[in-house]
C-alpha cells in the first residue's frame, strides 16, 4: 500500500537524472503514473468491499477488517495522489557526483560481481 508513494517518489527521481526540472519532473511523473495508482485504489477496494455483505459472524469479522483496509486504501492513495509528487518536487535535487566516491562504488560493485 505505501508502495504507491514508493513509486511516485522513484519516477520523479528518474525524471530529474534524465535533466528535468524536479518540478516538471513531478508532473511529468504524475502523467505517466496516477492511472495506474487510481486503478490499484479501485482493484484493491473491488477486492475488500464485497467482504462487508458476508453474513454471519465471518462476515462481521472481515467487514471490520475490510473497513479499515478500504479507508487505509483511500488514505494512502490520496498521498500518493498529493503529498509525495508535492514532496518529491521540493525535496528532491539532480545528484551532483563525485569522482572519488564513483570509482569507489564501481570498484565494489566490481568485486562483487566477481564473486557471484
């Protein structure tokens, strides 16, 4: 579920490498992402809400269940909707590299291909 604000974050981040603004990057990212995150809110809610109309004690258990799952959902959702783009726009820079630590990283990552 908090994989949404997840993704969001990751697709902003890959927009600024590639050179945009992280403004326009956010909305770059929203374009391409917010369908995909509303149709995950709406499966999701496909799969919990059918559980409120079970009858008997299973059905009050998993309508309690599944009340907190669909408002956790929603919730979750709207931020990844809202706050992480708007988050993601102002706290979010291009990486500035540094010689020393890229050839330190790529000698590890060396060694350890090596020893696989």
């Amino acid at each position: 579920m908090v994989d949404d604000a997840i993704v969001v974050v990751e697709a902003v981040e890959r927009h600024i490498e590639d050179g945009m603004t992280p403004k326009d990057a956010a909305l770059k990212a929203m374009e391409e992402i917010s369908g995909p995150v509303v149709g995950i809110a709406l499966v999701l809610s496909a799969v919990f809400i059918p559980h409120r109309f079970i009858p008997g004690i299973t059905g009050r258990l998993l309508s309690a269940n599944s009340q907190y799952h669909c408002d956790l959902r929603a919730a979750l959702a709207f931020n990844a909707l809202s706050l992480s783009p708007a988050l993601a726009a102002l706290l979010l820079r291009p990486k500035k590299s540094s010689r020393a630590s890229e050839k330190v990283f790529d000698a590890f990552n060396r060694a350890v291909r090596t020893h696989h």
